[in-house]
C-alpha cells in the first residue's frame, strides 16, 4: 500500500490538481467571511452571540453543500483521467499485487487531499477571519470537529464520485453528472427537509456533517450521521472493491 500511494503522489505532484484545491476552498471561504464581516456585520451590524460560528456557517453554505463535493468529484475524476490516458489501467493491473490494492490506494489517497483540502479550509477561515476582525475566542472545538465531520461525509460521496468517473471513463460526462447531483445537494440543503433528512443523500452529506456540528441544531442527529457516514464508508468501499475489478477495459 506504502509503494502504491508513493505512486498516486508522483502522479499527482505535477498536476493541477493543487491549484484546484487552493481555489476550490480559497474561494467560498473568502466569499463567505467577507459577506459576514463586510454585509452582516459592517452595514447592517447584526448582532450574533458568537461571530465565529456564525460566519462559519455562512461559509459553509458556500463550501460545504457546493465546492466541496464539487472538489471531491474533481478530484476522483482526475485520478480517473490519468490512468485512462494510454490506457494505464491495463498496466496496472499487470503489477504483481491484487487488483482490489489499487482500488484503495486510489480512495486513500483521495481521501488524504480531501483532508488536506478541509485542513486549508479551516486555516484560511481563521486567518481571514483574525485579519477582517470577527471578534470573540476561536471556537477550536467546535469548528475542529465541524471540519472532521464534513470530511467523513466527502469521504464516503467520494467513493461513489470514483466509481462514477472510473466506469464513464470521461472526466466530463462525470464532472456534467456532479454538477446536476450537486445542484440537487444546494437545494436539498437550504431547504427545511434538508435540515433532518439532508445527511442520507450523499451529495449532501459534507453540508449536514460540517453544520450539524457547528451550528448547535438538532445535536441529536451528530450521533446518527456518525454511525450512518461510519456504514456508508464501510459499505462504499466493500462495494467498490468488487465493483472495481469487473469494469471491462
């Protein structure tokens, strides 16, 4: 497994795949602390107990429930891509390992630049944060474990993203179908049903992971998306593997 990864990271380590992720979380977050220091705060002075949690959720609007899953798809897609190229899979599987290695090689290091992608996220979120003057103490807590949380969600959509791209074999007829699910999620999360019932649909898991543990609302359900991400990781990934060896090439 150390060899394959050591692989997937000199695959990946001259891409674009880093820029993708700098934008794909620079821009919300940037998006969503400017709207509330400069709009809610700066001309309508709305006054919130904590101004952290608060601006992280609008944030999260933004981040979680569109450009992460988004980003996650991109991710899974480009990994696709590359072994499409010159028909690369042919050739990996004539390595002297089990074809199911590859398969999670691919959905680890997936999920480590997804980590790495929650861990910028959050940094900038602070940094910009300090510089625009929210005011009050950090919650480290509370926006640590939002972060953890959305990231179990992506981790289990980015399963299902991999094996989309992995057996459309287009980096567009994948990237097209995420768009449309990922416009589903937007509206499945700013919708009333989607406070409760958002988690079970996995484009919107990342949204109700990162809110449900910020935002203080219905913290009965922390527990439940914990088990439900936990089964739908663990089913994702036993699925996936015997899915993965029977694509024709």
């Amino acid at each position: 497994m150390r060899t394959l990864l050591q692989m997937e990271w000199e695959k990946s380590k001259k891409t674009t795949i880093w820029l993708i992720i700098l934008f794909m979380t620079g821009i919300p977050v940037v998006y969503g602390v400017v709207i509330y220091t400069k709009v809610m705060v700066g001309e309508y002075n709305s006054p919130f107990e904590n101004q952290w949690l608060m601006a992280w959720m609008i944030t999260s609007l933004f981040y979680a429930s569109v450009f992460l899953p988004m980003l996650s798809a991109m991710i899974a897609s480009s990994l696709c891509r590359y072994e499409e190229r010159g028909n690369n899979w042919l050739k990996l599987f004539t390595y002297p390992v089990k074809h199911e290695a590859h398969f999670f090689s691919k959905t680890v290091w997936l999920f480590m630049l997804l980590a790495l992608a929650q861990i910028m996220a959050l940094a900038l979120f602070i940094l910009l944060g300090s510089i625009l003057g929210i005011k009050g103490a950090v919650p480290w807590a509370t926006l640590f474990k939002s972060s953890l949380f959305g990231w179990m969600g992506v981790c289990g959509l980015s399963v299902i993203q991999f094996l989309i791209a992995y057996y459309l074999k287009s980096y567009i007829k994948s990237m097209v179908l995420n768009v449309f699910l990922c416009c589903i999620a937007f509206l499945t999360a700013t919708s009333a049903a989607g406070q409760t019932f958002g988690m079970f649909y996995p484009w919107t898991m990342p949204y109700a992971g990162t809110v449900e543990n910020s935002s203080g609302i219905l913290p009965s359900l922390t527990q439940l998306f914990f088990l439900y991400t936990s089964g739908f990781l663990l089913v994702a990934m036993t699925a996936g593997q015997k899915i993965f060896i029977k694509r024709p090439h």
